[in-house]
C-alpha cells in the first residue's frame, strides 16, 4: 500500500474542487493520518512576494492543499543542512527551520531543483486516504522527488498518468474544463 515518499495521481474522471488532476508527494502516512503537497499547482506568486526581505527568493509557490492555506511549507534534498528537517524517504525531507533556510537562499546556496515551496497542505485523518484509495479515488505509484521536480508541473498529472496507463494520455490532451475544447 502507501507509504511516505510515494504519490497519489488523481484519477481521470475526479470532480474534487481541491484535487481535480493533482499529483501530491506523500511525505507522511502512518496509524495516525497522512499529509503531502499538491505538485502540480502553481499559486502564482513567488517566495519573495510574501518574504520581500528574500531578494534571492525567485522560488515559485505552489497550492499545497487546502489544509492551513496560509502556512508555508516546504519539501527538499538538503537534509540536516536545515535543522529540525522530517525525514520523508531516501534523501528527501521537509519543513526546518525557516531562519536557516533563509540565510542559505540569501546566498545563493539552493536552486529550485532542491526544494519546492507550498501554501497549505493536503492531509488525511486515520484511514481516511487509505478509505480514498480503496474506493478508487486515487492512483498511487513509487516515484522520484528529483525526476518529478524536472517535469513542468503543468505537464506532471499527465505524464504521471501515462506511466500507469498509455491509454490515459487522451485524458491528459484535454483542457481542465471540457466545455474549453
């Protein structure tokens, strides 16, 4: 089943407001509940519009869910450069502290392959996404961190869909609202 580090694909034919051709990072799935980030939905600004003091935070944010829609949150491949850093799986983490990351941005020291910035959060209670998953509302595959964040996030749901199924690929041809082709 789940485990942290995978990723949940939407299936096609999903109306969920929040979730509707989404591709979340689970970075937390245990007894108690499981949380991760929407991929692949930008929120249009970057760091540095909600952080000015951040003249090198050219980092796009991204709609991580609509848990805390207005708490940051952060997944990335630094590690224990950032304290107080989760393990998530191989050497992916996410959240730190937010001093040290600054300062790390400040001078130049991380590009946006490493980390990826959210605006809120996608989370689960106890056997709620396991529930979801059985009931088909979900695909789950193993993935890596590092490849998905190569993939433009515009084209994630769809070529995430196509690993599971090359027939899928006619769903990802058509625009967010049918009524639009």
């Amino acid at each position: 089943m789940i485990k942290a580090g995978d990723i949940l694909i939407t299936k096609p034919f999903s109306q969920d407001a929040h979730f509707k051709r989404s591709v979340i990072y689970v970075c937390e799935h245990n007894e108690f509940g499981s949380l991760g980030f929407i991929l692949n939905k930008s929120h249009g600004l970057l760091l540095r519009d909600i952080f000015p003091h951040l003249k090198n935070g050219n980092f796009p944010l991204f709609e991580g869910g609509p848990v805390s829609p207005n708490q940051l949150f952060y997944t990335h491949t630094l590690g224990k450069k950032i304290k107080d850093s989760q393990h998530v799986d191989d050497d992916v983490y996410w959240g730190g502290n937010f001093f040290e990351l600054s300062e790390m941005i400040e001078k130049g020291e991380i590009t946006s392959h490493q980390i990826r910035f959210y605006i809120g959060y996608s989370g689960w209670s106890e056997g709620q996404l396991n529930a979801e998953i059985q009931n088909n509302m979900w695909f789950t595959q193993s993935s890596s961190y590092a490849d998905i964040l190569k993939i433009h996030p515009d084209e994630l749901w769809g070529t995430e869909l196509m690993k599971i199924n090359r027939g899928y690929k006619a769903f990802s041809d058509y625009e967010y609202d049918p009524s639009l082709n």
